[in-house]
C-alpha cells in the first residue's frame, strides 16, 4: 500500500444495547450512550483523541427561494456536545462565513436577535427596492 493513499475510519460501532462503540487514538475503544438528538460520527478526525467524540443533531437550515437563484440555505443551527472534554455542556452550533460558532443559551439569545434585527432591516430594504424600481419604470 502506498503512503499517501488516504486511510478511510471505521464508522462508530452501533452495540445491541444501544451504546456506540468509537475507537480512539489515545483511549481505545470508548463505549458511550448517545443523546436521542445525536445523527452523526462522533469525531473530527479519524482516529479521534477522546476529548474529540462529538455528539451533533441534524442541522437545521434556514432556507429561502428566490426567483433569480431558487433555494439556497443562509445559516444552519445544530446541537452539539462534546462529552469528554473540558466543556462537557451540550452548546448551540451556528454556521457562518467564518465557521461554526458554539454557543450556549446567553450566545444563542444574542444570535437570534441579530438575525431578526437582520430581517427587520432587509424588509426595509426591499420597501427601498420596490420604491426604487418604481422610479426604474417612470
């Protein structure tokens, strides 16, 4: 085998009693229940350090159909933990154009505000829009 064909991880390990079983670089196989919201791998890379098993949801996404370029999503939200390590606490993932931002209930006030404040001032837009094409057409 050569040394730079890449390497694919084993999926995490569904056990009969409902646990999963990860195998870890630095702890070997951890066995651990996951959260009913828990849908995806449980490690960013493979193998994962301990410290690394993260419980994720399904994102959720804001989506909008435009006529000029039909349905794309704006920002995805998801649950996410990250049981070993040293925040244990279950946090809120935001997307953004810089990443994902992990907040807990203070953060996730704080982003949900700001997109509404964004929507308010996007109505606002479209009003100067329509006032705009309006005089397009004069």
């Amino acid at each position: 085998m050569s040394k730079d064909r890449p390497i694919v991880a084993p999926q995490p390990r569904r056990n009969a009693d409902g646990t999963t079983t990860v195998t870890t670089l630095d702890a070997g196989d951890v066995r651990l229940v996951c959260p009913s919201w828990c849908v995806f791998q449980h490690g960013y890379r493979h193998p994962p350090a301990k410290a690394e098993i993260t419980h994720r949801s399904e994102p959720e996404w804001a989506l909008a159909d435009t006529p000029e370029h039909g349905p794309t999503s704006l920002v995805g939200v998801s649950l996410v933990q990250w049981p070993f390590s040293d925040r244990p606490q279950v946090c809120l993932s935001v997307e953004t154009d810089d990443g994902h931002l992990e907040v807990g209930p203070t953060g996730a006030h704080r982003i949900a505000a700001a997109l509404r404040k964004q929507a308010d001032h996007i109505d606002t837009m479209v009003d100067q829009l329509i006032s705009l094409r309006a005089g397009e057409d004069q």
